[in-house]
C-alpha cells in the first residue's frame, strides 16, 4: 500500500511569490480576464473590456475564429516550427504587433512602459497611442524595440506635425493613423458607470476602490495619470476629468479625409498604416494613396455596432489588394491559434488589445509576458497540429468556415 501512496503523492514547492502563484493559474487569456476582473475596479475593468451599443460586434470578432475550422494535415514532419514573418521590411519572431490603448496606466500603474518591455523582450512592435499614458521619449527610454506611433488627428496640427517629429527622433519606425473615430462609440457600460478619465476615486467609487486594495494601492502612489505626450501643450490633457466622448468631440478633427493623407507625407517620411479600414472600396482607395499597411479593424468593437468582422473582410480586401499593400487583421485575438487562422488566409500580421491588457490588469508587466508567451506558444502548437512548419506553409486550404 505504501508503495502505492508514494507512487502517486507529489509534492511541488510551494511558490511563495503570489504573482507567480496567480500566472500559475491562467492557462489562457481568458483566465488572465477573469483575474484582471477580480483585481480591477469594476469601471476600470468594463472600460477595458466593453465594446459600443449592443457589443454585437465585440462578440462577433472573436466568434468568427470559432466559425472557421482547421483543415489539418498530417505527416508533415513538424519537428522545427518557425513562426517569423516580415512586417513593413522588419523580421518579426510572430505576426503580432501590439496594438495602442490609450489610458493603459488604468490598469497597472507601469502601463505602456510595461507593455512596451514586455514587446521588446518578444521582439514584437508595440505601437503607442496619442491617448498613451506615457509619453513618446519615456517608452523610447526603456524600449529600443520596434515601436510604432498612432495618431488620432487633433484639431490642432501643429500639435499633431510636433507629435509626428518627436516620434520620429524617438526612433519610432511607422505611424498608424486611427480612422474610425470621427466621434466616439457609443460604450455603455461606460454610459451607466458616468466613468471618466482619468478616473475619480469619489464618493461612489470609494468601496470599489476598498474592495480592490492591490489596484487602488498601485493607482494612489503613483504619478497622476494624463495623456502624457500632450501634457501641458491643451486645455485637455488628461489632466482634468473629462468623459472620453467630450475629450474627441473637442479635440478630433471630423473633418479629416483622404485629402489630408498628403500632408501626413509632407511630415511622416516613414511607412503610414491606416487602422479603422472597414470595407474593400476603402482599402483600394488607401491603395490608390501608396498606404504602406491598412488595419482592418473596427476598434475592437467599441466604435459602430455591427461592423464588418476583421476576419471576414480579410478575404475580400486580399481579392481586390491582395500584394499592392500589407494587410493587418485586428480584433478578436484571443489566443495564436487565431493568429495562425488570419495568416491562413493571407493577413500580413494580427493586431491585439485586449489580451496583453488582461495580462497587465490580472500581474502587471509578467501578466503580459505570460499573454505573450501563451500566444507564441499556441501559435507553435497549432501549426504543429496543421502540419505546418512555417508562416509561408499557412494557407487557405488548412480551414474551412463551419457554415460553408
Ligand atoms: C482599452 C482600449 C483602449 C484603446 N485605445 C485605442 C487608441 O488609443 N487608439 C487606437 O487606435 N485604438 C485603440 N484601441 C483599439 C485597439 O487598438 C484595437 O483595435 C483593439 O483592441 C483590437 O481588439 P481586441 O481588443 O479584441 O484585440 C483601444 C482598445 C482598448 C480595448
């Protein structure tokens, strides 16, 4: 009988560091979610993770990796499994750049430098937002990875010409200018919460703050939060409270249209991605402009309810452009598994937001190496189960869409 027990009884170490403990525990991001929810305040956590309107769209991104499923094939020896690919001229060990989130700090208060680290550790791109709680020259300190700056067009463009030139001595190799927010998305968990940014620990927020002490702790001893490249330059800066929808109303430019791609040039002279591409008439026309990279995106389904899936538009975009520009699929990434489906069927690269920010809300900057780690990881387990050794081995004929 003893031999018995002791052949079945193991006894791990116990770990002492609670963050290790925790990263433990999340076998994928969406656990890496559910932790973020537990950690965070409940507007901090819904203004992460909600979408607009009927958040029909937000499900759907990720739904439509569900609806299309492996064609795998077998003895194809997969003993060594390379996923690099070439982005924009640069060797990427994975398709996945990093996508911007402005007010990252809300969720941890190291935010975009955490973010930007941990992308460098993956030698992944991360792309900064204009909304970035950390300005341009503080992620070129502590980042020399690859970096791409996002542009939402103010008003003011001097203001935008002295963003475009400090990103540019920061090093930062490719602007993404965001076009699909004229105004902003109807978020109504945001709505309901009267959330606001940079958020306000009052009177109702008080006992989410209580109930979430790690979080709370973090957010008071640290530097208030503002939209650090513009800090002092406007009346909005991030430094005063002020509803996300206010903030683009006063400041965005709705005017902006393709005419104004040619002043982008006069003071970008690097490769210019558009992101917000949402149909196959826009991205010929972006095509026409010699757009280095278009994003299909529909902000990860926090602008217009019940716009195209990124996933579904990426065939259609590769009939029409299909060679004359790359094409970057964003939103719904859940695990590489999906990333691997988008390179099936032709993306460049994938783009992804919510899933390093689970990381950052449920352990900080280990919380987004673990999502990238666990990205990389199914990326190289899935390809393996395709029978596929590389990123030029993906194609069409290895998934099918489960409704024909
Ligand atoms: C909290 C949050 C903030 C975001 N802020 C920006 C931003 O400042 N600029 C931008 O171009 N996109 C922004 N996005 C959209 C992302 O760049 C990306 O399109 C989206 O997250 C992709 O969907 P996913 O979260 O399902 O990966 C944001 C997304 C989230 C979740």
């Amino acid at each position: 009988m003893w031999d018995t027990i002791r052949s079945v009884v193991r006894f791990k170490p116990v770990e002492t560091d609670p963050v290790a403990r925790r990263l433990a525990k999340a076998a994928n991001v969406h656990d890496l979610r559910r932790m973020a929810k537990r950690r965070l305040p409940g507007g901090v956590f819904d203004y992460i993770d909600g979408g607009a309107e009927d958040e029909v769209t937000l499900e759907r991104n990720s739904l439509a990796f569900a609806e299309l499923e492996w064609v795998p094939r077998v003895l194809r020896n997969v003993q060594a499994i390379d996923p690099a690919t070439t982005l924009l001229g640069r060797r990427h060990p994975m398709p996945l750049v990093l996508a911007p989130t402005g007010f990252t700090r809300i969720a941890d208060s190291q935010g975009e430098l955490a973010v930007a680290r941990a992308a460098e550790r993956a030698g992944l791109t991360y792309s900064l937002s204009t909304m970035g709680t950390r300005s341009i020259e503080e992620v070129a300190e502590v980042s020399d990875g690859p970096k791409w700056f996002q542009v939402y067009v103010w008003k003011d463009r001097g203001l935008v010409a002295e963003l475009l030139g400090r990103a540019k001595a920061a090093g930062f190799e490719a602007i993404i200018i965001t076009v699909d927010l004229a105004v902003l998305g109807r978020r109504e968990r945001d709505v309901r919460r009267g959330f606001e940014l940079p958020p306000k620990i009052g009177p109702s927020t008080i006992i989410d703050g209580i109930v979430h002490p790690g979080w709370t702790w973090d957010f008071v001893r640290a530097d208030p939060i503002t939209f650090s490249s513009v800090v002092g330059q406007h009346d909005i800066d991030g430094s005063t409270a002020v509803s996300l929808a206010d903030h683009a109303h006063q400041q965005f430019d709705q005017s902006l249209s393709w005419a104004d791609i040619a002043w982008f040039r006069q003071q970008w002279d690097g490769p210019i991605v558009i992101k917000g591409v949402q149909s196959v008439a826009d991205a010929e026309i972006a095509v026409e402009h010699g757009i280095e990279a278009v994003a299909l995106s529909n902000h990860g389904g926090r602008q217009l309810d019940q716009a195209p899936v990124p996933l579904e538009l990426l065939d259609p975009v590769l009939q029409a452009v299909g060679g004359e520009t790359e094409v970057i699929v964003d939103g719904g990434i859940r695990r590489g598994s999906d990333i691997v489906k988008a390179m099936c069927l032709g993306a460049s690269a994938c783009m992804a937001g919510r899933a390093y920010l689970y990381g950052l809300g449920a352990a900080g900057e280990r919380g987004v190496d673990h999502v990238l780690g666990l990205l990389r990881a199914d990326m190289e387990r899935a390809m393996a189960l395709v029978g596929a050794t590389t990123i030029d081995d993906l194609s069409p004929d290895l998934v099918r869409w489960r409704s024909g």
